[in-house]
C-alpha cells in the first residue's frame, strides 16, 4: 500500500463529514418516531481496548451466520467481520451487531437507518412494530421477507436510539457497500427520512420524493417512508402502503424493465 496522503480521498472525506454534521442540525424531526416498545436488553459486558481489538477465533460459531447463506461463503465470512467489527464505539456499547437478513440472491434489499432496541437484542432488523408492519405489507403485496434482503446502514445500535454519529456512519457504511457487493440487487429501498439522507448525503424532505426512485451506489433506490414512523402518524399509513404496492409492482416486473 502507498504511504502518500491521497488528497482526493481526504477532502472527499472532509466533504462527507462536513455534511452529515450539518444534516445533524435537522436531524431529529422525525426521532419521536423511532422508538418502538422497548424489550429489555441484557447488559454487555464491555471489554477492554485490547479485549476489542482481538479479532474473533475462527471457529467460534456466530448466531448471525444464517442457514441460508450456506454456499455463500463470503457472505457468512462478511457477517463474521461485521460481527467482529470495532470500528467506531457502538461495538462495545451493543448487544448484538444487525448484519441483516434473507436471501443472499435477494433482487431487493430494503435498507433502514440503525437497529432499535429490539433489533439489538435479537440480532435481527426490523422485528419489533414497525418491521411487523413492513412485513405484513410486504406479503399483502406477494413479497415474502424471506426473499428479499433487510439491512441497516449502521449495525450497531447507537445507544437509545440517538441519531448515528458521522463517524459511525463513515465507519460503517463501508459494511452495506460490502454487503451489495455480494448481493448484486436490482433495486434498493430506503426506509424513512435519516436513511435516505445518509445514502443520498443531502437533505431530503422525504414527504416530497416519497413513492420515488433515487440512486445509490449505481442502483436504483425507492424511497419509502418508516414503517415506525408511519405507526406514529397513522394518517400516512395509506401513503406507506402506495409506496410498498408501487415498490412490489416494480419488484414483481423486474424482468420486464423493473424501475
Ligand atoms: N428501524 C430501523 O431503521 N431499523 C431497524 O432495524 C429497526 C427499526
């Protein structure tokens, strides 16, 4: 590897950081959405610096390797790093990393902000309320969970559920890039306001390019409101349901041109 600075990278860098700091200023609007009925949560244990910094025994068995990624080597290996990961310091405050789950073939990969509190506990997004909501949603549409792919821009949970940190979105976003690496998608889905915000890396007022179609990473990203946040403000649960019938119809045409 070069030792040069690379100045291109460093002030895109810069650039980055810049942002999400000011989305930072705007960014709490919606938070009384997020909390969903809170289970409680075992206490890790937090080690120390050195503890963290070990990288997990290759044959010690991780509950986050599905069944369903057998054949998929690099996908199991990619949740082991994620697992393993003490990149920023919700490594050492989180219960359980939240690699995301379905079927490593998925076409569609919905996509939210960070894990709750019942996510952290599991270790699965996206099964409290709000992603029963999507869930169901989902299959009144003839989409199964199982066929798609549910992740998170960040994998740890930040601690009661505050806003992502700009250097834990820079420290873990690199994860979700990874992860559509290997999924190879055909269509994106953000789920509410702060994730698009974070993938498109500028404001967005979410009311306005809802039921859309954006871009991240060369692919094509609906943008759908929170299905937590919809729970809080029943009267755009109609508004969630025409964005997830229009998501499926997309889904469900992929061959014929999709988006
Ligand atoms: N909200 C999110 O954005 N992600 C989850 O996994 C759960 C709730």
């Amino acid at each position: 590897m070069s030792d040069k600075l690379d100045l291109g990278a460093l002030a895109e860098a810069r650039q980055y950081v810049r942002w999400v700091k000011r989305m930072r200023l705007t960014y709490r609007v919606e938070s009384a959405a997020k909390p969903e009925v809170e289970v409680p949560i075992k206490q890790t244990k937090v080690e120390s610096v050195t503890e963290m910094a070990k990288p997990r025994a290759a044959n010690v068995p991780s509950k986050i390797v599905k069944p369903e990624w057998e054949g998929r080597p690099e996908f199991a290996a990619l949740a082991q790093r994620v697992d393993a990961c003490r990149k920023c310091a919700l490594g050492a405050t989180r219960t359980n990393a939240v690699f995301g789950v379905g079927d490593p073939n998925a076409d569609l990969v919905f996509i939210g902000e960070a894990p709750g509190a019942n996510e952290d506990a599991s270790g699965v997004p996206f099964v409290g309320n709000a992603g029963n909501l999507l869930t169901r949603e989902l299959a009144k549409n003839g989409v199964s969970r199982d066929e798609v792919f549910i992740c998170n821009i960040l994998k740890c949970r930040p601690p009661n559920n505050r806003d992502p940190l700009p250097e834990e979105i820079m420290a873990c976003e690199p994860h979700l890039l990874e992860q559509l690496k290997l999924l190879k998608p055909k269509f994106l889905c953000g789920l509410g306001r702060h994730a698009i915000q974070t993938l498109l890396k500028h404001e967005v007022k979410i009311m306005k390019i809802r039921g859309q179609w954006e871009t991240y990473n060369n692919l094509p990203l609906f943008v759908c409101l929170h299905p937590a946040a919809v729970l809080h403000q029943p009267q755009n649960r109609a508004l969630f349901e025409a964005d997830i019938a229009a998501l499926a119809k997309a889904y469900h045409g992929r061959d014929r041109g999709g988006a």
